[in-house]
C-alpha cells in the first residue's frame, strides 16, 4: 500500500494512451531547460480552463502563484485545508489574495476536525497518520481534480527520494490526469533567490526554521544539517503525505 493511501481507497485509474504518453513525454523534455514561467505559461494555454493548481503555500507554491498572477490569473488555484493548518498558513492565504487578486480556494473534508476525531476515539494523526492524510488530503484532492485534466504542483526533485525522478511534464497514475512540475528541476536556493528578488509574499514560519510546512501537529522546525523534510512526521518513517509519492 503507498504512503497516504488506505483500504478504502479507490483504485487507480486507468493508464493513459501511448499517443499522450509520448505528448506529455515529449513536451517534458521540450520544456526541461525553459524558465519557470515559461512552463507555467504554457500549462495554462495547453490546458486552459482544465488545468488547476494545488498549493500548501509554501515558497514553491507562492512563487508559483506569482507567475500565475501574471501570465493566466483565471486558473484555479486550491488548497487542502486539513483543518490542522499553522494560523500563519492561512493568513498568508489572504496576503496573497491582497498581493494578487487571487483567492486560493479552500477544499475541506467532508467532516470537521472534531467529528473527525470523534469517530475515530482521538486524533489518528498520532496513532495512524496515513489514514489521516489519506481521508482528509488524499480523498479531497481526487475529488477536486476529477473537475480537471492537468494540475501544477511545486515540488522540486532535490526534495526527497520520492520526488527525484519528476518530470516536467507527466501523467500522474495517481489520480488519472496531467502533472505540471515548473520547479522540478530547481533548487531550494533558486527559489528563494526569485522570492527575494520579486518580494513574493511567504510563510514567516520559515524565519523560525520550519522548511516544510504541513498540518500543524506533525511538523516542527529543523536544525542545522537536517533535511529538508525532517520536520514532517518527525520521528516516524513516513515523509510524504502521499499526494506526490511513487504510485
């Protein structure tokens, strides 16, 4: 079973034709050496009105938005509110609103955090945190791109071992539609050369040395040396919530 997923989760869906196969293969190595923007331009006139964007808010993602804001502002940009997000997360939501004229739409669970809990004798992100992440980010998430056929992420292959081999461009077996990585190939010091330089607006948690930023309860600041993603799940095995693992 991946990470994130859970026995009650659908299975995948169908395998996309060797015809977009070798479209989305070509357009990736096409695209491998365009700047950022570039691809974010082009993934919103390839896929126009069908395309979408899921964001954690975090200084891919604001960047991301950045670009967004110029070159296709219409796209449809989400976030999966877990209802265990930082208060600074979703107070930089409505910054970037103020910035950009962008509202990041808000997709929730089907249940609130207490009758979450409620069900399930207490918080399962300390007894079980993949069906926690796979009931409250994974299951939204299909929900949501069901409604699209390509979706831009902000993940970068330096990240971690699951994300290494992202493509550019390519077909996510996950949940059956188009993947648009514009920062797959750059480093974290790249982005945030480009935050700074274009004053992007990002979360102040990472001025307090928390990196990645996830659910409040299962992430903290890192120190000196660790990775990237150290501080999510911290003293577990697990590192991906599953929406960017291996499928």
């Amino acid at each position: 079973m991946a990470v994130g997923e859970t026995e009650s989760s659908p299975p995948e869906p169908a395998a996309p034709s060797a015809e977009l196969r070798e479209e989305l293969a070509r357009a990736s190595r096409d695209l491998e050496a365009s700047p950022p923007r570039d691809i974010v331009r082009w993934a919103a006139e390839r896929y126009a009105g069908r395309l979408t964007m899921a964001t954690a808010f975090g200084p891919e993602g604001c960047l991301i938005i950045h670009w967004l804001a110029e070159v296709a502002p219409r796209t449809h940009v989400f976030n999966l509110e877990t209802g265990y997000q930082f208060r600074e997360t979703l107070e930089l939501r409505d910054r970037i609103a103020r910035r950009y004229g962008i509202e990041v739409a808000l997709e929730r669970p089907e249940t609130t955090v207490e009758e979450y809990e409620r069900s399930h004798g207490g918080p399962l992100y300390r007894t079980d945190p993949d069906r926690c992440c796979g009931d409250r980010k994974l299951a939204v998430i299909r929900r949501v791109l069901a409604g699209f056929d390509a979706w831009m992420s902000g993940i970068r292959r330096d990240q971690s071992p699951d994300r290494a081999a992202a493509p550019i461009v390519g077909w996510d077996h996950k949940f059956g539609v188009v993947k648009v990585s514009p920062l797959a190939n750059w480093t974290k010091a790249q982005v945030w050369d480009a935050i700074v330089r274009d004053d992007v607006p990002y979360n102040p948690l990472h001025d307090k040395g928390y990196v990645s930023i996830g659910c409040q309860p299962c992430t903290r600041a890192i120190g000196a040396g660790e990775d990237e993603r150290a501080g999510r799940w911290s003293g577990t095995a697990k590192t991906e919530c599953g929406l960017h693992s291996r499928g």
